[in-house]
C-alpha cells in the first residue's frame, strides 16, 4: 500500500496522536492547526483542512454523518482506529518522538540484529538472557519473534539459505531503525514514513533575534 508522501502529513499525523484519542477522536483544522503548529513549525489551519482532507482519502479520518455545513464546508473528521495506528508511527519516526522501552526483548533483539546482522535463536538467547532466567522459555520466545519479523516484514529480515547447527538463521536486509519489525498482520511501522517530503523552508519559523540573543548568552 503505497503511503500519503506530502510533507504535512507527518507533523498531521504527530499532533493527533499526541491529542487524539479513541475516546476523543473528533478533530477540525482549527484543532489540529493548533496542535500540530510549533516554535520550528508555521501550520496553518489552510495547511492543517489539507492534512486532514488527505488522512481522510487514506482511510485514516473520516466524516461524520451532519459534520457539514451548507456551503460543503467539513466542520469535523472522526480520525479511525486504523488512523491511530499511523498517527503513532508517524510520532515514532519523528527525531523527537517517543523511543522504544531498552528493556523489552523486543527492543533488545532487534537491537543485537542490527548490530550482528546475522542471529540463530541460540546466539541472541546466549547474549540476551541471564544466566538465572528461563533460557529455554526466553530462546523460544526470541525464536518467535524473529521468525515473526521475518514473515512479516520481508524485506528487512530474512532466513538464510542454510542452517546454523541445525537453527535457522536470521539475516537483516534492511535496517528499519531503532523500532522493531512488526510482529503482527497488519501491524504499522515508522519507516512507512521514510519517504516523505521534507517540510518546505517557507513553513520553517526563524528564531526571533531575541531568542538568539539568549542561545549566545
């Protein structure tokens, strides 16, 4: 499924999953101007109705039933379930956004991969888990998780063409970033993100005199 591109669709995407929620998922430009707009940021309400009008080609927002005025005017989008999703791997692939939990073995895993490129079930258990755990129970859950990614994310790990002392082994094609492959049908990434514009210069805000005044203080 190819992906909206269109730089403001990142920082759109951002701001709701900072504000929207499923128990709040009703938005106008106004609302998302006010959100998505920042110190580096000019978003506009103009900029934030075209965000929206794109999330909602996409499948990610929808309109309400009434949410129109008379002259066609959209009053309201309903951002989905689904839409969440992607408003949270848009944050997630933001410089500034939210980091995965260093402890999880998730995170762990895919961080050892990254660096080995290369992993059995029987590697990544030796280096990840304590001498005191469960090492069967914690191989076979890492011998899950990247058989999941492999299945699910195909072109960022692979299996190679022979085994390792019997044990399947892992290769990273892709490095997809601090995040974890899916592991899930249908479960979203941040690097979906990877190819969108960068935001325009003209959409930039310079910092003021003052504040560089302060910065060189």
């Amino acid at each position: 499924m190819a992906y909206p591109t269109s730089w403001y669709v990142v920082p759109a995407l951002a701001a709701l999953a900072q504000h929207a929620s499923a128990k709040n998922p009703l938005v106008n430009a106004a609302q998302l101007s006010a959100w998505a707009d920042s110190d580096q940021l000019e978003f506009s309400p103009g900029t934030a109705a075209m965000a929206l009008s794109t999330l909602q080609r996409n499948g990610w927002c929808t309109i309400p039933g009434g949410r129109r005025r008379p002259n066609n005017l959209v009053t309201e989008y309903l951002v989905t379930s689904i839409g969440l999703q992607a408003a949270l791997m848009a944050w997630r692939s933001m410089p500034n956004g939210p980091v995965p939990d260093k402890d999880e073995l998730s995170t762990r895993l895919w961080n050892l991969l990254r660096i080995r490129r290369r992993l059995t079930p029987e590697e990544a258990a030796e280096t990840l888990v304590d001498a005191d755990a469960d090492f069967a129970a914690k191989k076979k859950r890492i011998g899950a998780l990247l058989a999941a990614w492999a299945k699910h994310a195909p072109t960022a790990v692979t299996t190679g063409l022979k085994r390792e002392g019997g044990q399947i082994r892992y290769v990273l094609t892709e490095d997809w970033g601090r995040w974890p492959a899916p592991s899930k049908a249908g479960q979203f990434h941040p690097v979906m993100f990877a190819h969108a514009q960068a935001i325009p210069d003209r959409y930039r805000k310079k910092a003021s005199p003052v504040s560089e005044e302060a910065d060189q203080a």
